[in-house]
C-alpha cells in the first residue's frame, strides 16, 4: 500500500478518493487509476471489486468521465463498491458526458450512456430503483444536472440501512 494510503488510515483520516483521474488528479486526493501515472497512489482497475480499500474509508469519491467506459453488466458492481469504501455520510460524484450527443459518440470506447433519469436506478426513493434494488443512494433536488449537447453531473449520497427500510417486506411477499 502507498505510504501517503496507509499513514492516512492508520490515523483513521477519512479519504478523497478521485477516480481514474489520469495525469489531472486532485492534489488533495488519493488516486486510484489501472495505469500507474505519476501521484497515483493505487494502481487498481476500477471495476476490478473489490478495491484494495477498507469498508467505510472514504467521505467522498469523485468519479469523473468514467462511467462511460464501464461496461453495463458492471454499473452495479461499480456502484456497490463505492457505496462500501464511502462512510456513512460519504458521496460519490459522477461526471459523464451525456448520452447521444456527438460527444458521447465520437469515442469508441464509450460504452454505457448515463442520462438525466438513468441516476435514478440508484436512488431507493424512486420507482426506477425498484428494478433491481441495488445499494441504496439519495440524490439530492438539484441533481442531476445536465445539458443535453454536453455534460450530466449526479451527486449520490450514501444512505446506510436505507436498503433494508425499502426492501419488500415478508409479508409483503405472500399476498
């Protein structure tokens, strides 16, 4: 383990993890990133779960212009991740381009296209979540935000215990 990692959680330091950040890593951030660039600190591939990375570690995750290159079988996994490396109170912020734009299509490794509902999916207060009930978000009023010609920004705030207060209830299930 880095040793900026390891002596930030030996002194229970909650971290700013920053996502495949390239050679535009936050400076106040750990980077976690496939390739190993210089000021990243963990070399690990993002959908290759779980992360190297204790339970409940981050208090925000920055994913930025990721998303777009998971594959759609591994949105889920991505996101449970994230959900269990952020702390109790912890975010997780997704910039991605927005879906169909010229932009979107003009890279051919863009594989998953996110619009303003697809966030939705997440947020166990919503009716989309009840598709395949995955770890349980909040997003707030003024997320997402998006432009359909450019970019779309969704925050996610974790919500632990939220999950068991929405899934079906057993007696639910015999009627």
């Amino acid at each position: 383990m880095h040793p900026r990692v390891k002596e930030m959680l030996e002194a229970h330091q909650p971290l700013y993890l920053d996502l495949n950040p390239g050679e535009r890593k936050d400076p106040r951030a750990i980077g976690l990133d496939w390739r190993p660039l210089p000021g990243i600190e963990i070399v690990h591939e993002v959908t290759d779960v779980p992360w190297p990375l204790p339970d409940g570690c981050c208090y925000r995750i920055l994913a930025t212009h990721i998303i777009q290159f998971i594959e759609p079988r591994q949105i889920q996994g991505f996101m449970d991740e994230c959900w269990r490396v952020l702390c109790d109170t912890g975010q997780l912020l997704v910039a991605t381009i927005y879906a169909g734009t010229p932009q979107y299509w003009a890279n051919p490794w863009h594989v998953s296209g996110w619009n303003e509902a697809s966030a939705f999916y997440f947020d166990c207060s919503k009716p989309l979540w009840q598709e395949r009930k995955p770890r349980c978000w909040e997003i707030p009023p003024d997320f997402p935000q998006w432009h359909t010609d450019g970019n779309l920004n969704i925050l996610f705030n974790k919500r632990p215990g939220a999950h068991e207060d929405h899934a079906p209830k057993e007696e639910d299930a015999d009627a």
